[in-house]
C-alpha cells in the first residue's frame, strides 16, 4: 500500500473510515490500549463483501 508510517496510515486511511463508520475501536475508552484492535462494523462488512464478490 505504500505506506510510510503509522501516523500517515491514521490520517488517510483509519480516521477516514472510523468517522465513516466503516470500523470501530475495540477499546474506544482507551485508544492507547495495548492491545487495542479495530473492527469492522455491518457497514463495513457490508462494502467489504461487495469488493471481494465483485472481485472473484
């Protein structure tokens, strides 16, 4: 994907698509969780699935 650093990867990519409300934090209370993940929500399954069926 080309990515440089951690800091470009939030900017362009994961913010983007936490405000469109296409993944969520599993920790939201606390972003700096170490073990913090993001997750996908229905809509973002759902423009997920549609890339991959479109893609087979």
């Amino acid at each position: 994907m080309g990515l440089k650093d951690r800091e470009n990867f939030m900017k362009n990519y994961l913010n983007p698509a936490m405000k469109e409300g296409l993944v969520v934090m599993l920790y939201p209370d606390n972003p700096k969780h170490p073990q913090q993940k993001y997750l996908l929500t229905v809509k973002g399954l759902s423009i997920y699935n549609s890339l991959e069926k479109n893609r087979l």
